[in-house]
C-alpha cells in the first residue's frame, strides 16, 4: 500500500537545539502517513547537531543533509536547499522547535486531494507559551510553518533570515494554490523565548488574536510536549 501513496518530505532546518529537534523527530515517526521521509538539514559547524545526526544512520526514513557553514547563509537559502534535496512529490515544513500531530501528514495530504489544490495550510493552530506557561488557540490566518504542498509548486524561498516564508505563502494564496484547513489540534507552536521572532512579536502580533485555554487543556498540551506541567493557576488569560 505504501507505493501507492506520494513520498511527502518533511523539510527541518535546524541548528542548535538537540532537545527541541529530537521532539520533531519523534513526531516524524509518529505520523500515521507511511510514505514519508525527514530531510534534516545543518550547518557544518552544528557539532551537537551532527552528533545527534549520526545517532540516525540506521534510520533509512531520516536523510542528514550537511552544508558548509560559510559564507554563512541566511534561514530563506537553507530552506531552498531542504527542498532541493528532498525526494518527495509533496514537501512539508517541519520546524523543529513545534509539535506535529501524528495525522498532521495523512490530513493535509488528505485536503489537497479532497478540495483539488496542491498545497494546504492550517487556519489556526495551537500555541504554547513555555516561559509563561500558557497555551492558546491562535487567531485565523494562513499559518506559514503549516505549509505542505506539492514541491514543483512551491516557489523558491526569498534569502532572508526571518520572515521568509510568508512571501511563499501570499504568493501560493495569490495563485489559489492552497487549501485552509481549521484543524489547531494537528500543530502546536512553542514559543520559547529563542524563536526567530521575538518576544514582541509573540506578544503584539500573535497574542492579540488568539484564545486562553483552560488548565485542563493546558496540562494535555504539556503532556503531549512532554514538559513538566503548570499549576492549575498558571493557566488561561
């Protein structure tokens, strides 16, 4: 059954931050999504990300990609070279600082046969707060991280080294090559403090939107990242 699904390359572009990284792999393995492969790509001078890489090797679905880590490059050109080396009709993004719903694959791939479109985001996802501990439901937007799509219709990352992929999504939305999807509960977006958003921009330009949740969903949520739990007080507005 396998052959007969398309190979979807889940794209992570990485450095630094072995911890955060190994949560994304572990909900790589976890997608329900079969044909599947992660492209995981860092710089040459990552040490303890290339030491975790090599822990890898026997894993024939996880493919380390290395690049040289001068002339340094910025976060846009990293991302072209993640999409030049997949293999995979469809490309997802795949931060490594989020969690990913085991369906989260299976779903979106899903939507695009469903509604005709080749790519498809997420409208709303769920966010946590690890430095406040808190959690959220975002506001509705074409949420970037989210993206998976047919890679021949991706256009090429602009060489940024943040903010670069909103051009991608505007320009697909433009060409009405993505399908919405409301599932929040297939993503979770952490802010931790170290983001390539700041602080500022998490609390002026994605709070404002989004929704408190409850203690009771704030501790699932920390359960399903594998943090240690929040006092019931912590949560909410």
């Amino acid at each position: 059954m396998t052959k007969s699904l398309p190979l979807v390359s889940c794209l992570c572009v990485t450095r630094g931050r072995v911890a955060m990284l190994k949560r994304a792999v572990a909900c790589f393995r976890s997608q329900t999504w079969t044909n599947r492969e992660l492209v995981l790509l860092y710089e040459s001078d990552d040490a303890a990300t290339m030491a975790y890489a090599a822990t890898l090797a026997d894993d024939p679905s996880v493919r380390c990609v290395e690049v040289p880590a001068s002339p340094k490059q910025t976060l846009g050109a990293l991302r072209n070279l993640s999409i030049e080396a997949a293999r995979g009709e469809f490309v997802a993004q795949w931060d490594d600082d989020d969690w990913h719903g085991p369906a989260r694959l299976a779903v979106q791939v899903g939507a695009t046969q469903k509604h005709g479109r080749p790519g498809c985001v997420l409208v709303r996802w769920t966010m946590y707060d690890a430095v406040e501990k808190r959690a959220y439901v975002s506001g509705q937007r074409a949420w970037e991280g989210s993206l998976l799509a047919r890679r021949d219709v991706v256009p090429p990352y602009p060489e940024l080294p943040r903010e670069e992929d909103t051009p991608v999504i505007q320009a697909m939305l433009r060409q009405r090559l993505l399908v919405g999807l409301d599932f929040p509960e297939l993503y979770i977006y952490t802010f931790h403090g170290t983001n390539t958003w700041d602080v500022h921009h998490w609390k002026e330009g994605l709070l404002p939107s989004a929704q408190p949740l409850g203690p009771d969903e704030l501790r699932d949520i920390e359960k399903v990242l594998g943090v240690e739990s929040s006092p019931a007080l912590g949560a909410g507005g």
